[in-house]
C-alpha cells in the first residue's frame, strides 16, 4: 500500500534510528558495499532491532533515496538482513539482496520476479507469517 510523507513521517517519529558504518565490504552485483548496521529502537517500547545493511556509494541515487526506509543513511542499500525473534524461541531473519542493476532502463512488472524456489507466504507456517506481517507492516 501507497504512504504519503505525513504517514512515512509519523512512522519514524515513533523510532530512533543509530547508524553504526564498518570497515567490512564486499561486492554485490558488480558495486563495493560497506557494512551498516542500524539499531532501530522503538521509542514507545525501548525494543532495539538490528538491521544489517550493505550499501554502496557507486550509484547515484541522491541523498534522500532512504527517507522512507532508513532516513539518514548514506548509500544505496544493496542488501539489508532483518532478523526478529519468534515467539517460540526461535529467529526468523529476512535477506534481500540486489542481484543485479540496470540502468537506464524503464522496469516492467516482469522485472520483479521471484526465484523459482520462492514460496508464497500463505504457505508458511503461521508464526512467520505473523512475524512477517509485523515486520514489514501488512496484514
């Protein structure tokens, strides 16, 4: 679903974003990243999550390219890694990666596609479903 700035802007008045930039690199699809991590703590509860992000500098996508994802952070996140704990105890860690990068190319919805292994989330078990849900904002 679609957000206007005013949502996007409440969203993030609720957290505190912490941006903790490593020396660690790699490469992902042809472009040098550097390690991010950000600690995203909610400010109602004081519960601190871990965001491990992987950006490069080579692209030029203008300083605000985050603000409706990590508002603050420098560089275009090539790959982020969200893990959240399950209620059963166990964890639940989400990677996207970029795999690769086109540019100056309009993109079709046949750009999007999912690898052949993917499953739908309906097929998951009801605890990661939730957990997704409540990670990524979706009902």
């Amino acid at each position: 679903a679609e957000q206007d700035a005013k949502t996007i802007q409440s969203n993030f008045d609720k957290v505190k974003l912490d941006f903790n930039y490593t020396d660690e690199t790699k490469t992902i699809a042809g472009y040098n990243c550097k390690k991010c991590n950000i600690t995203l703590t909610d400010l109602e509860t004081d519960e601190e999550n871990i965001i491990v992000t992987w950006t490069t500098t080579e692209l030029l996508a203008g300083e605000n390219i985050n603000f409706a994802t990590y508002p603050g952070l420098k560089g275009f996140p090539m790959e982020t890694e969200i893990t959240q704990e399950l209620e059963t105890g166990g964890k639940l860690t989400i990677v996207q990666s970029a795999t690769a990068v086109t540019a100056n190319k309009k993109l079709k919805a046949a750009d999007f596609t999912a690898p052949k292994d993917a499953k739908p989330l309906s097929e998951a078990p009801a605890e990661i479903r939730t957990a997704l849900q409540q990670m990524l904002g979706i009902e």
